[in-house]
C-alpha cells in the first residue's frame, strides 16, 4: 500500500524529500573529507527518490546547503518503488547506509522497531524546527518524534464546474464548518449522475446500467476513501494516539457502507472504483474527461488542473457523516543515530524539511506546507498560495486550521499497520463488490486484525 501510494505522488506531483538510517550494528557512510587546505569537510550520504523537475530541486537545495554550512552532502536518487527499501536493506547489510534518506510512510515504525532512528524532539524543542503540523508529526509508540513529512497531503473535493452549472447546483462548500451532510452530499451525487438517455438518478426511468456521467469517483487507494469514511462516521482505524482499535466498531463499519450504498443502492459511483489496487487515475481522467462530476483525489493534483482544457474544475471540503474532516499522507525525512555525524546530520534536516526551501514545490500545489504558520501567517500564507484557486486556498487553509479536520494515517503511527492492511485485503473486496456486506466482511477479518493490532509490533 505505502509503495502504491508514492508511485500515485510520484506520477501526479513532485514527491516529498524523507530520511532513513541504519542498525546500531551498522556504520553510515557519512565521513570527512581533507580539503585542499588540510581542513576536515564532513560529507554526508542522502538517499532519496525523486526523477525530472524534483531531482534538479533537491539536488539545488543541497548544493546550497554546502555553501552555507561547508558540509558536503553526497546525494543519491533512486526510484520510487519497492527497489528503494531494498536498496536499504543490502546498504544495511553491507555496513554502507546512508545519514539521511527518504522513507516510505509505513517503513517509520519498522526501523523504529529496529532502534535505528533518531528522535528530532531536540529540534523541536529548540525552535530549529519551527511547530509543524500535527498531522504531519510523526511519533514513535513511546511518544517521541522520529520525523516529518515534507508536504501535508490532503483529500480534497474535485469538481466540475460547468456541470453544477448546467444542473443549477451551488458548489460544495470550502469552510469544514459548512462541509455538507451526507444526505445533502448524496442527493447532490443522484442530480449529477446521468444516464446515455439524459435522465438523472432522481427521475423516473433512470437506467443505473446505462450511466454516462457518475455523480461521485473517489481515489482507490484505502486511505483515501475507506479510511476517512470510517472517521468521518466518528470511527477509524485506531485513536488518534494509537492505542484504541476502533477499526471493527459500529461507526467504521456504517461509515464504509455508506461508501459501497453510493455505488449498489444509489447508482452514483462506479463499481470500477473499487478495485482495491488500482486507482481511476487524476482529476484530469475523471472530471476532465466527463466521466465524473466530482472525485476525491490528493492534493497534489492541484499541480495538474492547467493542463486541464475546457472544464472548469472547483475544489471544496468533503462531506460529513458525523464528523467533518479528510486524511492525509506524505513520505516523511528520518535520521539514523548511528550517523557518525548526527549534529550536522540533524542540521540539514532542519534545513531539508523548512517549506521556505520548497517554495517552488508548494506554488505549484504538489506539495502543501508541514508548517503550522504558513496556515496563520498572512505573509507566509501569501508565499505559496499566489497561484491557487480561490476555493483551493480556502479549502486547504480551513482543513490545516481546524482541531481534529484532518486525520493521520495510520501507517504512520501504528506498528502493525501493514500486516493489519494485508489481512484487510483479503477479505474487504467481498464487501467492495457488493458480495457480502461490510458487517460480514469485517466479522470474517476484524478479529484477526485486532490480534494483529494488540501485538504491538511491526513483525
């Protein structure tokens, strides 16, 4: 799942920067160098993913990050795909791993679980790291903070606007405060499903097997529709502090199954969405192509909506259930404490994960701030927002700035996340397909997965 989700990022925006690290048993590959006058330089080794217009930015950041500090960071760009952990692992095993590394989402607990990273709370503490997003801050299972993301990566509401025209429809809200009910969301989804013959799902004689326009699409990757349905229904997978499974309670499961009812009960999603490992593509596939009148997709597609010709596209909240909020992602940075060089490793960190160095990134819509300020401060507020929709500005800034409005996914925090998630897999098509419902599906793997969870551990 992690790995699925970075190709997405990596094919529809510019990816985050992460850090990696090693065992205790393990030597960095950090050293220092003799300059020509005698001088130690410390080098540092970077490992990380990113191709094209990313790789050229990274590699500009560290080249200035030498000519201020002297510090020479050896930077290594891989793709973004299973090769990377691997890449790890036989670093690892060869006693060469690098200082700093991106690393997947779902990969923070498992080297924590090793007792290879690194905690960044001096940082914080410091004010070296200015406060960053809760949301993009990401604990170990004791409470201290091993990293964070580099881009806040939101779910947001696409749509097109022409059609909410055309049906006379006011487009959806841009305040959480003001996001939808789930009844009002449905009904606006009926209205904006049309069949070959012009009929919306509310008329009579409606024909659900001959749909041209689906009212709703959302992004197939679990966290990006599963997931949040179950918290916007007051449910989830775990507490937001890890430690309650809330994954087999009454809330997720009415939550998703109010997500199968928009495709088998009320005809306004298509049965394609949910084909668990695939993805229907970015907005400019869905809403671009008339397929869609709205879709669910990350932020980062706000970097693809000009390359969108002849629709108008909107952004808004998503609707509610009993809570207001949406989910987010992105690949975090992390050190190893066996760096030989921590104190510079842990400086160009704090150089690497400041927004202000990825302005390029964050004007574009591909990534979105991990700082707190640049949500409240006018002027830092006005530093990457110049090129953004209107709605899309509002939308972002009330999700960043509203308690509790975005909630984390849980492969960041959670040990067990990736067995839980395979043994989700195995069962939740059966649900998805509209075979069984959720309840039946959940009674086959919830005890399982709860077992999984109270284990506490990565493997």
């Amino acid at each position: 799942m992690k790995k699925v989700l970075a190709i997405v990022m990596i094919l529809t925006m510019l990816v985050s920067l992460t850090g990696c690290g090693k065992d205790k048993s393990v030597e960095t590959n950090s050293n220092s160098k003799n300059t020509e006058s005698g001088k130690k330089t410390v080098e540092l080794n970077f490992l990380y993913w990113a191709d094209g217009v990313q790789k050229t930015l990274v590699e500009n950041a560290c080249k200035e990050y030498e000519k201020q500090t002297g510090v020479h960071i050896k930077a290594e760009a891989l793709p973004a795909d299973e090769t990377f952990d691997s890449y790890i692992q036989t670093r690892m095993a060869s006693n060469n791993l690098p200082d700093v590394s991106y690393m997947g989402e779902g990969d923070m607990m498992k080297y924590n679980e090793m007792g290879i990273l690194a905690d960044i709370d001096d940082l914080l503490s410091s004010g070296k790291i200015p406060k960053k997003l809760d949301a993009v801050t990401i604990k170990s299972p004791e409470g201290k903070t091993l990293g964070v993301g580099l881009s806040n990566q939101l779910v947001l509401l696409y749509y097109n606007k022409d059609m909410f025209d055309a049906a006379g429809i006011e487009y959806p809200p841009t305040k959480v405060e003001d996001a939808w009910t789930w009844d009002q969301f449905v009904e606006v989804a009926k209205k904006l499903t049309v069949d070959v013959n012009g009929k919306n799902a509310t008329e009579d004689g409606f024909a659900p097997d001959k749909i041209q326009t689906y009212g709703i699409g959302f992004n197939c990757l679990c966290a990006f529709h599963q997931f949040w349905a179950m918290n916007a229904n007051g449910g989830g997978v775990v507490s937001p502090d890890g430690k309650n499974f809330l994954w087999d309670t009454n809330e997720s499961i009415e939550g998703l199954q109010n997500m199968v009812d928009l495709v088998y009960k009320y005809h306004v999603a298509s049965p394609s969405l949910y084909t668990f490992n695939s993805a229907i593509g970015s907005v400019d596939a869905t809403i671009g192509s008339g397929g869609y009148a709205m879709y669910t997709n990350g932020s980062w597609d706000l970097a693809n909506l000009s390359a969108i010709d002849g629709v108008n596209v909107g952004v808004g909240v998503l609707p509610k259930m009993k809570n207001a909020v949406t989910m987010n992602c992105g690949a975090p940075m992390a050190i190893y404490n066996t760096s030989k060089h921590l104190k510079e490793a842990k400086d160009f960190y704090a150089y690497m994960v400041d927004p202000a160095k990825n302005l390029d990134l964050l004007k574009t819509g591909a990534w979105l701030p991990n700082e707190a300020g640049y949500y409240t401060d006018q002027a830092l507020i006005d530093s990457w927002t110049t090129n953004l929709p209107k709605d899309a500005k509002e939308t972002i800034i009330s999700y960043s700035t509203t308690d509790g409005a975005i909630a984390q996914w849980p492969a960041y925090f959670v040990p067990a996340y990736n067995k839980m998630n395979t043994e989700y897999t195995k069962f939740i098509d059966k649900a998805l397909s509209g075979e069984m419902s959720v309840k039946e599906a959940f009674d086959l793997c919830m005890p399982t997965i709860k077992t999984l969870f109270e284990s506490g551990t990565v493997e």
